[in-house]
C-alpha cells in the first residue's frame, strides 16, 4: 500500500511505529514522470505524490487499522493540489485491489460524519523509490517529527468496525 500525506520523512517515521509494520519505503506515485527523482518531484512538475509504501502484517495490523492511522496522522481535508500535488493526501496500489475498495468506503464513512476529504484513492502504474538519503530520514538523524493525532478519526472507525461486527458483517 502506498500512503501519501505531506512530506514522507515525518510520515514515513510515524507509519513505521507501528505495530505490525513490516517494512517501508520513501518514494513516489500517481505521477506522469518516470523514474522521477527528489528534486524533479519537488520542481513539482511530475504531478508525483511523496508517499510511503508500508509493508505490513494484516494478522497483526489489519488494513482498517492502518488506514485509520493514515487518516488521523494528517489532516486529509487539505487539498494540497488534488490529483498532482506533491503532498496530496492519497491511497495508491500498484493493483486495485481489496485495499483501494477499503479506502473508498472509509472515505465514505468520512463523508457520513461531516467531514470533506481530499484525498485521491486510486490504481497507480508504478512507485518509484526515492534515493537512499531519503530512507527513514529522520531515525537516521536522530529527529522526531512533529505528529497529528485525531483521535476522533481512530474513535469513528473503532465505532464502525463494532457496529459492523455487531451485524455478523466484515469490513475487510
């Protein structure tokens, strides 16, 4: 899963924290310029996303739960330049696949409780990986990013995953 949301470092150190991550990696997606690197994305002609792609354990951190996390990291109700903006909010797959239909409905779900998302969700052709200076940038440097925390997003997708439950109905 690739998930874009702001600048990658701080992103990519706070994805990594959790529980049942596997692996990530800094790169780029949702773009029309192949094999793109940092400072071509930044010349923010390459309608790339900074993203991270986060390799993880669905025993122990389920895709609901990932996503939940994703959401409330960042403030996903900014457009940042919707559809080509290098911090855009986004949900990429290099398949679209059980993931992507999982983000639509909890964009959904969003868009019940009043809120606007931002956020582009979709099948992308490829990820290209940032240069390795870019890789776990901030535990390399000793640095603790700053961290958005909205509880209220955790709270309303616990709430839906119980309700869901409740009525013998599966997210995933």
């Amino acid at each position: 899963m690739l998930l874009g949301s702001g600048c990658f470092w701080g992103r990519e150190y706070h994805l990594r924290q959790l529980p049942g991550v596997i692996a990530t990696q800094v790169g780029f997606a949702g773009g029309r310029t192949e094999n793109p690197s940092y400072h071509d994305v930044c010349a923010k002609d390459t309608g790339h996303a900074e993203v991270v792609a986060v390799q993880y354990d669905t025993r122990t951190l389920p895709t609901e739960q990932l996503l939940a996390e994703f959401f409330a990291l960042h403030n996903f109700e900014i457009d940042r330049g919707k559809g080509s903006g290098q911090y855009r909010s986004a949900v990429f797959s290099v398949q679209d696949d059980r993931q992507l239909q999982l983000a639509r409905r909890m964009l959904a779900t969003l868009r019940a409780h009043g809120f606007h998302p931002a956020t582009d969700v979709g099948c992308v052709p490829a990820f290209y990986r940032a240069e390795a200076r870019h890789q776990q940038y901030c535990s390399s440097r000793g640095l603790t990013p700053h961290r958005r925390d909205d509880d209220r997003i955790r709270q309303l997708f616990s709430r839906a995953e119980s309700t869901e439950d409740s009525g013998n109905q599966s997210v995933s």
